[in-house]
C-alpha cells in the first residue's frame, strides 16, 4: 500500500513536470513567432521608406 503510494505521487509528478514543460514551449514557441512577424513587419516598413527615397536594401 504505502509503495503505491509512493509510485502514483512519483507518476504524479512526472505527469505535471512534462504538462508544465509542454505548455512553456508552446508560449515560447507563441512568442517566438509573434516576433519573427513583428520583425518581418519592421523590415517591410523600412523597406518602403528607403524605397520611396530610391534607396534599395536587401532581406
């Protein structure tokens, strides 16, 4: 009985460590793509700018 015990909390655990690792990568992996378009947005808008000035620029 006490083995038992020990071994549902210890499944337990490891259960909560992988759901709470899952769910960190997944914002990391949100913020992470939030922000590849927030750059490509910033490069576009650059882009235009120096363009308009007859400046080119490569991405």
């Amino acid at each position: 009985m006490d083995r038992n015990l020990i071994l549902w909390r210890f499944n337990f655990f490891i259960v909560f460590q992988i759901l709470i690792f899952t769910y960190s990568i997944k914002i990391k992996l949100k913020i992470y793509i939030v922000n590849i378009i927030r750059n490509n947005n910033h490069i576009n808008e650059i882009n235009k700018f120096l363009t308009r000035n007859n400046y080119y620029i490569e991405t």
